[in-house]
C-alpha cells in the first residue's frame, strides 16, 4: 500500500515537472494498450502491450496486476523472458482461477499514461504450442494407399496428468492446390487420410487446442508423396477395353446383317460376258482356242465355197404372219385375200420386226379386211409411197455402203440369218443358169416363207401384193422414218416390201414368167447414216403396166460377187435375157437422180420407182449395205 | 436420480470385483457430466455478456473485482502444483462440495432460456456420482466424517436478498463463478481420473 502511493506521488511530480521543461516540445507518453495475454499450458502466462507515442522523450513502461479479491498491486516480476513490451509470468505468480487485473503504465519525464486495465483468467487465455514430432507415412489398404500422419502433443502441455486436455486438427492439400482439407482429430495423437490420388504430393499440418482456449499456430508443414499405385488406372483401361469390344460387337453384328448389300458397294459383281456361244467356263479354263472357236460362226467369214441357194434357202429368214397363211388359204379360192400382217410377236432373233408395229398393223389390217381387196389406186397410192420413199434415198449410199459392214454380232441377234446370206452370195458362181435357177430357188424361198408368196398361182400373190404391199409398206415407212429401227428390222421391211412388191407387181403384170415374177427384186437403195441399207425393190421399166409396178426386167444386180478388200459387197449385174430396158444400163450414180424425182411426182402413172440401185462406179457392181440382195433381177431404167 | 440408482446398483456388484475398472468407467461419465455443465455455463455467460452493453460491462467488470462467488470459502487447489499434491479423495471431495454449493443458486439463474432449466438436476445427478466415486475409490467411512464437518454456510440466504439495481450485477456475478466453478470441478475431476488409470497418456 505504501509502495503503492509512493509510486503515485513520484507519477504527479512527473507530471507537474514536465511542465517545466522548455524549449523542445514534449509531450506525456500515450496511453498504452494491453494487447494479449496467453498461457501455453495453464501454468504460466505472458501479457503483450502496446505503448502509445512516447512524445518525444524516452518512455518507460510497468504493469501492475492485481489479484482479485485483493486489493495488493504486484508488480510485473519478468520484462525480458517474453520480449519486448512483455510481461511474463512464471509458476509461482500465475495462480488459476483466479482473476487478474492488470494495467499497463507509460511513463516519461512529462508524464505517464495508464492503460485501461484487463481482466485475466489464466484457464482462458490458454493458447498451446503446436503439436511436435510430427510424421507422415504412407501405409496400404487392400492395394489403395492412404496417409497415417502422427504427433506429439507440444512438450509443455501436460496433458498426462490430465492438467490440461488437448483436441487436434489437421489439414492436407495438395501440392499444386489452394485450397486445404480440414480434418479434426478430437483427442487422438494420429490420423489417417485416404482417397489420395495417385502419384500427388501432399502437405500436411497439425495444430492443437485445450477444450477450453484458443487454438495453436500450424504445425512445421510435413511433404509427403504418394506413390503411383496402378488401380485407378487399371480400371480405366479395362472400362475402356470392355466399352470398346462392346461397340466392335456391335458393328460386327451390322456388317453381318447388312453383308450383302455392302458387299454390292464396296465390290460390286462384275458383270460377266453375255455372248451367246461364249461360253464361261472355257473362259475359266483358259483356253483361248477354244473360246474364241465357241465364238466363231462356222461359216463366217466365209471361208468355204457353199451352195449359193442352200445357203439362202437354209438361212433366209422371210417373216411369215399367220394371219396371211390363213389368208393364203383363203385366197386361193378367193383371189385376194386380204393379206394381213399378222400381229408378230416379234422375237429378237428373226428379221420379222418390220411389221411388228400393232397399232399400225392392227390399224390396216382392219382395214383392209374389211375393203378386201384394195383398188388399184390405193396400191398405186402405196406404191407412190413407197417410190417417193425409195427416192428420198440418196445416190451416195455408195458411201455408205463402203462404210458400214454388217458384222455378225449388230442389230442384236437379228443378223444371224445375215452372215449366211452374205455368204453365199460373193460366191456365186457366174452360171448364168445356175443364176437364174438360184435366182429362182431364192425367189421360191423367198415367197415360200411367207405364205402368200409362196403360191405357184400367181394371182394369187398378185392379188395379195397389193395388200401386202399395203401394209409392208404402212408399216414400212414408220419404220424408215424412225432413226432407231434396227438394221435388221429395216431390211427386213424391205425385204418385205421387196417381196409384197414382187407380190404385187406379179399381180398386174403377170406377164414374167413365173419363176421371175414371182420374185421381187431388191435392190440396195443407199445406206442411211444409221447404216441403214435401204434396199428398193428394182422395177423393170420395161413391160410396165400402168399404175402398177412391173417387174424389173433387164439388169440383175442380186448376185453378190464378192466382198472386196474395203468391206464392200460387190454386187453382180445380171442380165436378163427376156427383156430388155432400153437404157437400161445406167451408171448410177447421179443418173437414176432424175429418174428418180420425176417418180416421185407422178403418182400413179409412171412406175417411177426408178430403179435406183446403188452401185459401185466400177462396173457392174452393186454393193448391197447389208447384203441383202434379193435374187431380184435389177433393172435400170432411164427414165421413168 | 434413476441414473444414481444405476450407479449403486453397478457400484455395489462391482465393488468387490474390479473396483477400479468400474472407477474408471463412472469417472469418465462423472468427468462427460461435467464438461457439459461447464460448457453450458460458458454459453449462459456468454450469451449474458452478449447482450450487455459496453458500459454495463466496464461497470460490472469494476464491481466484479470487489465481490465474491459464494464457494470463495472452499479451498480448493488454484494451480497445477497444488493439485497434483492434492490426494484423489480430496480432490472428489472439493468437487462434491462444489457442486453441491451450486445445486440450489442455479434455480435462481434467470429462467426462460433452456439450458438454464437443467442446470439445477444436472448438478444434482453429477453430485450424486462424485458420492459414488467416492465412495468407490477408498473407505468412503473415513470422508463423509469430513463432509459432514464441512459446514456448508447457508447459501441460500446469500442470494436470495435480491435487489433490482444488483440483479444485473448478480446475475452477472452468479453466471461467471458458476463457469469458473464448473471448470474446477472438470479439471479436478479429470486429474484424479488421469491418477487412477493405469495408462500414462489419460488423456487420448
């Protein structure tokens, strides 16, 4: 109590004689303020204060504590322990549970300032030491590794007396985060931590805390790296392979299911030859002999002498149509039936397509079936027609003709029976006789495959040229019209026409012998650009009659004589010995020209079915495009 | 009370077989008791301080130096030295003697609020285990002589002479020895229990 106010009196005289004191201005200290006090273990404590301005002169400072329920002021016993500006208190001062209160005090010269006091209770300002001897392991469960950190307790923390009783509190992060994983440990000394990921480096703290204080400073941070353990990627790598062989059965099963169809894309078949006589498994075999034998036509090109007239027998091919057998029958009693083209069920092999058009021959049919027979103008009219068709051929079908050589394989199969007709007829033998019995014979075999023709009467046929030719010609000029018509089909029209035109120039005329009338002569028209032979029938301008076409006379341009070297036919001029054209030599080219216009005006009258013959310059040879010469005499006329 | 009962019966069966195994077992419910009571304490005067203001407090931290908690008569060890000289049987003793002294004053904490209502059977229940212990650690003869001759001073009289200027000072005043006191009893408590366990490191 003395001290006390011994010390309170020495603090006024400082304070009256700082007054005093001049020149420099100075001021008392600031009042000072206790920051903190804190216990480590509950034993000793340490308060910290902070001075305020030392106004300029040197400044000193004392705590003063007392103890409650007393009213003695202690002294601060230690400065220097803690450090500066601190005041610690050792075991023998620090008493627990009970309240202190403390006060610091700045002084200097001028004055002193006291600082506002703090009650302290030693049980709560405890603030332990980290936690010490801190270690961190890498322990394995079943494969998966996990962290096993471990500690002691700070070393002046009693915590085996039970004096004071501590909780723990970890944290771990990862090397490369910012953010860290709190875990509380409660009173235990280890920890384990687990879901580490493979191959990290990891950090670890650990800090403390009395049931009832304040917590610890971090510990000494502890590295630790975890090894690669090969689980996770293990298991990666079988979802992986299970996803992966999951998709391929899956695509297998499509490939399977849709095998077939990408099979077409990806290879498609390759598509195999369709010749007939090529036969595919000599292919295979590889025999090149035989293969190109099964290809080859015995008689083509022709290489051995056959009989003009078996030939021709054998493979002249005349379309028939039933309708005109029937017709044939008929008009042996009846002198004319009504020849029909009968509906033709056109196969690709026969020549018989020229009068394949339905409509058409459906159209005329009708008709004529029920005129009968036709007058003598309609059959002019069509022979009219027929003309003004041969004259719309041209002169130069030389030229085509020299250009287009029928091979075996055109017009789609048709030509089957072309080969041998060519055949033969370079062949010919130049016996006159044997010319005109061949010229016979094929002119037979020419009417006998159609029915109507094939009548030894005459008048018959005559009777059924017209309406033959009516029709073949009908049908024979869409026919011609037509760009598309098949070489063969076109012939074959001619042909038919060349024949309804024997036919038909039998009928009025009926002055040739019969042999000779009953065939009607072709002759090679020219040749289209769709190397066309457009064949004529050859009138004779001799022994005409009017209005009718008659039978050519004179010239025979049927023979074939031969196939030169440029793939030209080489047609044979015969001479007939019966009659005789006046003029009838004509050079073609360019002659029959007026011959032919003049016709083409005249309907009726004038057979202007000039004979146009497309022949070679070179004498006497007439070149038939597709070598389809009748046995026809050809003629050349003058003039009309 | 049916926990008390619990406890004789445990006490009486295992008293003669493993006295210290059942010792142990009731000090750590007796040392869990009590760190809930402390630990209620601390929230009641903290939520008190809390709604104080700061000049109140200047003033009731002024008055506090000057007065008293009625178990100041209890000598009780105030530091670790003290306490560690301190026998297992005194220290049961001063824990029994100060739980008691607060069994009926904590009826008088201003009511309302929850926690406060069960201080009181609480302090009862720990009371009767802190007997038990006693009892179950030595010839309980020899100690209920010296509770007996501890003559506890009617406290009730102390608070009851209530005035409405120091009821906040009181209340003040009731609330920080109750904590102070709840916090010597668990830290008794916990270093004779720490004494008796065979194991260095009690406290895990």
């Amino acid at each position: 109590m003395m001290k006390k106010a011994v010390e309170l009196v020495l603090l006024l005289l400082l304070l009256f004689f700082t007054p005093h004191i001049m020149g420099k201005r100075y001021s008392p200290p600031g009042k000072p303020t206790l920051t903190r006090c804190r216990s480590p273990e509950k034993e000793t404590f340490t308060c910290w204060w902070e001075p305020g301005s030392d106004g300029g002169l040197p400044t000193t400072h004392a705590l003063y504590y007392r103890k409650e329920s007393s009213e003695r002021v202690y002294e601060c016993p230690d400065y220097h322990t803690a450090g500066e500006n601190s005041c610690f208190f050792n075991k023998n001062d620090t008493s627990i549970w009970v309240n202190y209160n403390i006060t610091v005090v700045a002084t200097n010269t001028l004055g002193s300032a006291f600082s506002d006091p703090v009650d302290v209770d030693v049980v709560y300002i405890v603030k332990p030491n980290p936690p010490e001897k801190q270690t961190v392991t890498i322990m394995e469960d079943k494969g998966w590794p996990f962290l096993r950190v471990s500690w002691e307790p700070p070393q002046k923390a009693d915590t085996r007396s039970g004096w004071i009783t501590l909780i723990y509190e970890l944290r771990v992060k990862l090397e490369e985060e910012n953010e860290w994983e709190m875990h509380l440990a409660g009173h235990q000394k280890t920890f384990n931590i687990f879901s580490l990921r493979s191959g990290g480096k990891y950090l670890v703290e650990v800090r403390c805390k009395p049931d009832h204080g304040f917590w610890s400073e971090w510990s000494s941070t502890s590295y630790i790296k975890v090894p690669d353990y090969f689980h996770r990627e293990k298991s990666v790598w079988i979802l992986l392979t299970i996803f992966s062989a999951f998709i391929f059965l899956i695509l297998t099963w499509l490939l399977h299911m849709n095998s077939r169809s990408l099979k077409n894309c990806i290879l498609p078949p390759v598509p195999g030859p369709k010749i007939k006589g090529f036969d595919n498994q000599l292919l295979k075999n590889g025999k090149s002999d035989e293969i190109f034998s099964a290809l080859m036509v015995s008689n083509f090109p022709p290489t051995t002498s056959s009989n003009y007239e078996d030939l021709l027998v054998e493979y002249l091919e005349v379309y028939v149509p039933v309708e005109q057998e029937l017709m044939q029958e008929e008009s042996k009693d009846l002198h004319g039936g009504c020849l029909k083209c009968e509906r033709s069920t056109s196969d690709s092999d026969s020549g018989r397509g020229s009068c394949d058009s339905h409509t058409l021959l459906m159209d005329k049919c009708g008709e004529t079936k029920e005129e009968g027979r036709h007058t003598d103008r309609a059959s002019s009219r069509m022979l009219t027609e027929a003309q003004r068709h041969q004259k719309g051929w041209e002169k130069d079908t030389l030229t085509y003709a020299h250009g287009d050589m029928v091979s075996p394989d055109m017009s789609n199969g048709r030509v089957k029976t072309w080969p041998s007709v060519f055949s033969p007829l370079p062949q010919y033998s130049s016996n006159p006789l044997d010319k005109q019995s061949s010229l016979e014979m094929a002119k037979q075999h020419c009417l006998s495959t159609s029915s109507c023709l094939t009548q030894p009467g005459h008048s018959t046929k005559e009777a059924l040229g017209p309406s033959n030719w009516d029709f073949c010609l009908g049908n024979k000029q869409p026919h011609l019209l037509h760009p598309q018509t098949q070489v063969g089909r076109q012939l074959q029209a001619h042909s038919e026409v060349n024949i309804s035109n024997i036919g038909r120039k039998q009928a009025p005329a009926g002055l040739q012998s019969p042999a000779l009338r009953s065939t009607e002569y072709v002759e090679v028209q020219r040749v289209n650009e769709e190397d066309l032979v457009l064949l004529q029938p050859v009138v004779s301008g001799c022994g005409r009659i009017e209005g009718y076409p008659q039978m050519p006379k004179g010239k025979d341009y049927s023979k074939v004589k031969g196939v030169d070297s440029d793939n030209m036919l080489l047609l044979q001029r015969e001479v007939m010995e019966e009659d005789w054209c006046p003029g009838v030599d004509q050079e073609i080219n360019g002659g029959t020209g007026n011959c032919y216009t003049s016709s083409t005006v005249n309907t009726t009258q004038k057979p202007t079915a000039c004979i146009h013959t497309a022949m070679p310059v070179q004498g006497d040879m007439a070149l038939a495009m597709n070598g389809y010469v009748d046995t026809a005499t050809m003629c050349t006329l003058p003039t009309c | 009370m049916e926990r008390a009962v619990l406890l004789l019966s445990l006490l009486s069966l295992g008293v003669s077989s493993q006295p210290i195994t059942d010792g142990q077992r009731l000090f750590s419910i007796a040392v869990s008791r009590v760190q809930h009571l402390h630990l209620l304490a601390q929230r009641l005067f903290s939520d008190f301080e809390s709604s104080l203001q700061t000049e109140e407090q200047r003033q009731l931290n002024k008055i506090f130096l000057q007065d008293f908690c009625n178990s100041d008569y209890i000598i009780s060890p105030i530091d670790k030295h003290e306490t560690q000289r301190s026998s297992v049987l005194k220290l049961l003793s001063i824990s029994y003697r100060l739980v008691e002294s607060w069994e009926f004053p904590s009826r008088s904490l201003s009511g309302g609020s929850a926690p406060r209502n069960q201080i009181s059977p609480k302090l009862s229940e720990l009371k009767t285990g802190i007997l038990l212990l006693i009892k179950a650690s030595e010839d309980g003869a020899e100690l209920f002589p010296d509770s007996s001759a501890l003559q506890l001073p009617p406290y009730g009289n102390y608070y009851q002479s209530l005035s409405a200027d120091e009821s906040l000072r009181r209340t003040y005043e009731l609330l920080a020895c109750f904590k102070k006191d709840m916090h010597k009893v668990e830290t008794y408590l916990t270093v004779a229990k720490c004494r008796l366990s065979p194991e260095a490191n009690c406290t895990l």
